[in-house]
C-alpha cells in the first residue's frame, strides 16, 4: 500500500502521537507513505528523527502529490477539509473527537467527499451515524499502545494526570481530589516520563472520543482511574482493568484512596490492563483494521 497522510496539528497531542505509531507499523510490514505536515510543527519534527518522508504541508503539495499515491489518510479537522477540496485520490478520515458534526451544506458536502471514516470509539462512529454518515462507510479503529517494560508499582508514588489547561480536562476536579486524599499529584506534560515513577493515572475529562492516554498508563503498568464518561469507558473495564469514577471530586479521592490502600487490587488493574492492551489495543491490531478500512475505501472506488 501507498499511502499520501496529512496531519496539520500545531501540537503534539494524543492524535500526532497514533500518527506516528501508525507509520511506524507501516514501515515495519513494507508498505510505503509520505507525511504532510506542517513545516516547524513537533510532528514534522518527529517524522524527521524517526526518518520518515515527511514534506511541509500545503494545498498546493496535497494536490500535486495526492495522485502519486493509492490512497490519502486525513488525520485531523483541517486535513479533512483540504482532502475535501483538493485531493486527486480517495481519501479517508480520522476521526477522534466526540463532538457533533455540523449539518451545514458545506459540511455535508465536505463528509460526502470522504470515502470511509475511522472512529476511534463506537462512541464517535455513533456521532457520525448521527450526522447522517452512512454506518456502511465507517469503521472503527481504536487507537493503540506500545507495549514496553512495566514500572514495579508502589503507593509511595505520586499520582499523575495530564497538564492540560482546556477546561474540558478536569485539572481543576483532579486538584480538588488529591488535596481530599492528601496525595500528592503531578501534572504531567511528559507522561511516557512521569508514568516511571506512578502510584495512579487520574485522567478526569468532561469529554473525550476516546482517551488514548489511558492506553499509555494500562502499558505501562499504571492503574487507570478515570471519568465514567462515553469515548473513555470503551478503553477499560470498570472494576477489572481500571476504575470509572463519576466527575466529583469525592468520588474522585476515594477511587484514588482504594487504589493506595488495597495493593492486590491495584496489581490486578494492572495485570487485566496489560492483557488487555495486548488483545484489543496492540499497533499490529491497529494497522490491520487501517489497512482493512483502505481496502474496502478503494474497493468501492474502483468499482
């Protein structure tokens, strides 16, 4: 497979970072891409350490390049938007985040043109389905974890969550909780780092497709507490592979209090997470459900 992939994200953020994994794969089973993105953003800058063939992103280089290739995988909002517009191939589109989809002319149009969907949760196939995308063109595709060595866990270490300053996050739930459990926390802008040295992963959130971060934390051996929300309880099962908990503080504090109290049962969260991360959650299962959802993109097409 050849295949044209456009992310134009100026962060590096949970989707660069299945990006990237994605590529990684796809070197790995022989199949050959080329990465648009934007020039200085920190993906374009990780595609070239990786050495990857990555060019500066642009309508212009869509247009002209897109026919060279089998397919184009969109990867974000504006990718989708400029695949729409110029795109000589078929193309097909990431989709991650939980919020609906508009219903304007212009955006029907522009969910028209793509020749499939890859929700990262049934929770956000189902807000396609809710826009009026035809389930037939939507597949789902979890995103994935690289499975590596996993911390010795102890209750002496800090609790971690994401540092993030969009309010949809919780920071302020997570900070509330931690001080009603006097534990301390620490918000992580590096969490592959900060996961070294964990008592807990609190990931708190008002909204999420999916919650990719938690995968980190089930890989590496960190116990997931996280927002009894849709998107996130698709990547855990309550009570077995983490803990769901209601967006309260208090609720919050005592899940995190269970945790540090009771290590065999932290050691199961544990135990069931790495299982699970390896059947459902693996990049192999990943690429395959990709490369799946290309074929039956061109397959159509060709017709």
């Amino acid at each position: 497979m050849h295949v044209l992939h456009i992310d134009l994200g100026r962060e590096m953020r949970g989707g660069q970072h299945q990006v990237l994994l994605l590529l990684k794969m796809m070197r790995s089973a022989g199949h050959s891409f080329t990465l648009l993105a934007r020039a200085g953003s920190p993906i374009f800058a990780s595609a070239v350490a990786l050495q990857f063939n990555v060019r500066p992103a642009s309508l212009l280089a869509l247009r002209q390049l897109s026919s060279e290739f089998d397919i184009v995988h969109a990867h974000d909002a504006k990718s989708h938007t400029w695949a729409a517009l110029v795109s000589r191939r078929p193309f097909v589109v990431s989709r991650r985040v939980a919020f609906a989809v508009g219903t304007t002319a212009i955006s029907r149009w522009k969910y028209g043109r793509a020749a499939r969907f890859l929700a990262v949760s049934q929770f956000v196939a189902s807000k396609l389905k809710e826009a009026g995308v035809a389930q037939s063109k939507i597949d789902v595709v979890f995103d994935s974890a690289e499975l590596s060595a996993m911390q010795t866990w102890t209750p002496e270490a800090p609790l971690v969550a994401l540092a993030s300053a969009d309010p949809k996050k919780g920071r302020d739930l997570v900070q509330r909780a931690s001080e009603m459990a006097r534990i301390p926390v620490t918000f992580s802008s590096d969490l592959q780092k900060d996961f070294a040295h964990a008592s807990a992963f609190v990931y708190i959130s008002r909204s999420e497709g999916f919650g990719s971060a938690a995968l980190v934390a089930m890989s590496k051996g960190v116990p997931v507490i996280a927002s009894r929300i849709d998107g996130m309880v698709e990547v855990f099962e309550d009570g077995v592979s983490g803990l769901a908990v209601e967006n309260e503080p208090s609720a919050i504090a005592a899940a995190i209090e269970r945790v540090w109290q009771n290590p065999e049962l932290a050691k199961s969260l544990i135990a069931h997470a790495r299982t699970r991360v390896e059947t459902l959650f693996s990049p192999s299962v990943m690429l395959l459900k990709t490369l799946a959802s290309y074929r039956r993109a061109l397959a159509v097409h060709d017709v």
